[in-house]
C-alpha cells in the first residue's frame, strides 16, 4: 500500500524535474529504492510523502546534473544557465497551459508542479526543496510571472 | 487568495502525466527484489512504533519473494491457487455485486502483488490499467456523496499490534478515522481504517468519503457495503 500510494506523487515530482518521461522512471524507482533502505533512519514525528517527494525531487536534481555536468548546488540558480531538461512532450500536449509549464525551465516547472498541481503548501515544498519558506513564495511568485507571460506571448501570436 | 490565472493553472492539472503501469509494476518488482537483497545482509532495525506497519511491508515483502522463489524450487514453475497463505496465487478479498456499487479486484495474484478488491458508489477511475493500485484518481474528483472502499489482504504471520482479531462483517465504528492522511489527494476525503485479522490473513480496509462529514445515510450505506466484504476461506 505505502509503495502503491505515494508512487505516482514520486513519479511526477521526477517529471516534473526531468521533463523526460524514461529520465522520471529512473529517478522514481532509484528514489524508492533509497527511500524504503532508509527508512529506519526516518524520523517517525514527520508524514513520510513530504521525504519520499524530497528523495524524489534530490534523485532527479542529481540525474539532471549529472546529464548537464557540474552545476551550482542551487537548482533554481543553475537553471538559469540551462534550457528545460527535457521538452517534456507529454506536458507541453497537454493544451495551451501545460505546454507554458513544459517551457520552464526544471526549478520553475517543479515549483509549479508542486503547488498547484500537487498541492503542496509552500511549507511542504519547502521541506521538498529544502529552501526557507519566504524563498519559496518568492520563487513561486516569479514561476507564476513567466508562466503568465508565456501564456500572453502565445495568445499574441 | 487565488487569482483566477491561479485557478485556470489548478484546472490544467491533468496535463501532468502519470507513470505508465508497466514501468510501476517493474519499479514494485525491483523494490521488492532490493529489499530481498537488503535482507540476506540483515542490519539491526532500529524501527520504532509508529514504523510498525512499514516493517511489515518490508516483511510482507520479502517474505512473499521468499515464498515464491521456494514455489519455483520445488514446483519448478509459478502455479497459481486458490488456497491460502502457504500458496503462491491467493484470492484477492471481494465485495459481493450490489446495486449502485462498482468493483474491481486483482484476482488471484501472488501474496507480494497484494490482493485487493476496490469498490465505489461512483464509477472506478482507471490507474493507468493497473488494477489493485491505489484508487488516487477516484479519490480526487470523488463528490460529496461518493464512497470508496479498498480492501487487501496480507499473511498473518505479518500482523503487528496495530491488526485486532475480528470477525466477518467488519463495523464501521472499529475504523481508525483520519481527516488528512499522507497521500490524500483531495483534501475533503477522510479516511476510515480498519485493521484486522481474519482468518489466516491480515486485512487493511480503507474506506473514503467525499466529505469530511459523511451522513448517518452515507455511513449506513458504507457499512451494508462493508457486510458485502468477503475474504478468502484460509
């Protein structure tokens, strides 16, 4: 059951880095794997999906440095100087707003994602991401500013 | 407060795919075949209680592989059964057809597979073809008036402090009732839990609503569906 519930949340925290449907395969299963070894090391005062999306989400960063080369540690910095990892086909087949999410680069994409797909709380995403709370709400509030943008750049032309 | 671009992103939400059934089966298989792995170079477990059932699934894991794998050495070949825990194929727990009620179940499957019967008051959303997972995409769009029933079963040999002996049909008023829960993919679903043990097996039964505050008609509804609940004679 805990396999069966929390699979498809680990998965798509993985896409939503990777943007690669056979790159979020492999980081999702590694992520489990990881995760179920380590579980006795689990502090058993927190919910066990925030972690799991957090191996995830780490398992995918690490994938993705790993195909671009050494990066900053910061994914949201680091992307800045990489396009989006994968064209993520199936995201951006999705209508007009999946195919804006498709264009963000991996931090933004996993950001909005996270929030408004996955809905996790910005506490949650923090946890994720490991990044202070304030951090998060700023990062978001400029995910959602290109979102919005892209969108407008596609109804105008 | 929500924008309405902010709404228009929450709406879009099915663009995000999902992994695909035969990459899920093979991601259970390969966890499955790592923590029989992990097993043969045992370490001391420092699990503490709330852990409990997580050790168990570890355990009912490794303990179905191990029961495979002497399957494959004395029979020489997967044969599934319909017997009980000491066989390779088990039934799955199944709720007997009512009007109004939709179910599926996996069958007769491995104890590693988990057996397990899903049945609603409202139609079955699909989990990428993979019958038995667990009913997320049922449960977020469930209505207020929708029930959700999942129940499998695992070896008994596995049962921990948390699975009570009990009889057929299970009560409601047993369940264990949890407004949030990890995995909770829409946040109006309780979820009501139910373990016991029965027969040679243990049994997880989860119930959902499409409300935080089911009717005493929606909860009498639930449990005539709950006295419809069958498990595998041992």
């Amino acid at each position: 059951m805990l396999f069966r519930r929390h699979w498809p949340t680990v998965w798509q925290v993985a896409y939503a880095v990777l943007g690669s449907r056979a790159a979020a395969d492999d980081a999702a299963q590694g992520a489990m794997i990881s995760a179920f070894a380590a579980l006795e090391n689990f502090d058993e005062q927190r919910p066990l999906g925030p972690w799991l999306k957090r191996i995830a989400f780490n398992r995918a960063v690490d994938e993705l440095r790993r195909r671009r080369g050494p990066t900053d540690r910061d994914l949201y910095q680091a992307a800045e100087s990489l396009s989006a990892a994968g064209d993520a086909p199936e995201l951006a087949a999705g209508g007009p707003i999946g195919a804006a999410v498709a264009q963000l680069a991996p931090e933004r994409r996993t950001i909005i994602v996270l929030h408004y797909w996955l809905d996790q709380t910005r506490d949650q995403i923090a946890e994720i991401l490991d990044l202070p709370s304030g951090t998060v709400a700023s990062r978001l509030g400029r995910a959602l500013a290109e979102l919005r943008s892209l969108l407008e750049e596609e109804h105008v032309h | 407060m929500s924008t309405d671009f902010e709404n228009r992103l929450r709406t879009a939400r099915d663009s995000l795919p999902k992994p695909d059934s035969t990459v899920t089966a093979a991601a259970e298989q390969r966890l499955l075949a790592s923590l029989t792995a992990a097993i043969r170079e045992p370490r001391p477990l420092r699990l503490r209680h709330r852990w409990n059932r997580v050790a168990t699934v570890r355990a009912a894991y490794a303990a179905a592989l191990v029961g495979v794998a002497a399957a494959f050495f004395f029979v020489g070949a997967f044969v599934y059964t319909t017997s009980g825990s000491g066989s390779v194929g088990v039934d799955s727990p199944g709720f007997l057809p009512a009007s109004g009620w939709n179910e599926v179940t996996t069958g007769t499957v491995p104890m590693d597979q988990g057996p397990t019967a899903t049945a609603a008051n409202v139609p079955i959303v699909p989990e990428g073809g993979y019958v038995g997972t667990f009913p997320t995409h049922t449960l977020a769009k469930l209505p207020a008036s929708g029930i959700v029933f999942q129940a499998v079963i695992g070896n008994r040999a596995d049962a921990t402090p948390d699975y009570t002996p009990m009889q057929l049909p299970l009560q409601l008023s047993d369940a264990r009732v949890s407004p949030g829960w990890e995995g909770q993919p829409n946040s109006d679903v309780p979820m009501y839990q139910i373990t016991a043990i029965v027969g040679n097996y243990i049994l997880e039964v989860d119930a959902f609503f499409g409300t935080q505050h089911p009717s005493a008609a929606q909860l009498a509804s639930a449990q005539d569906e709950l006295n419809r609940l069958e498990v595998p004679s041992s």
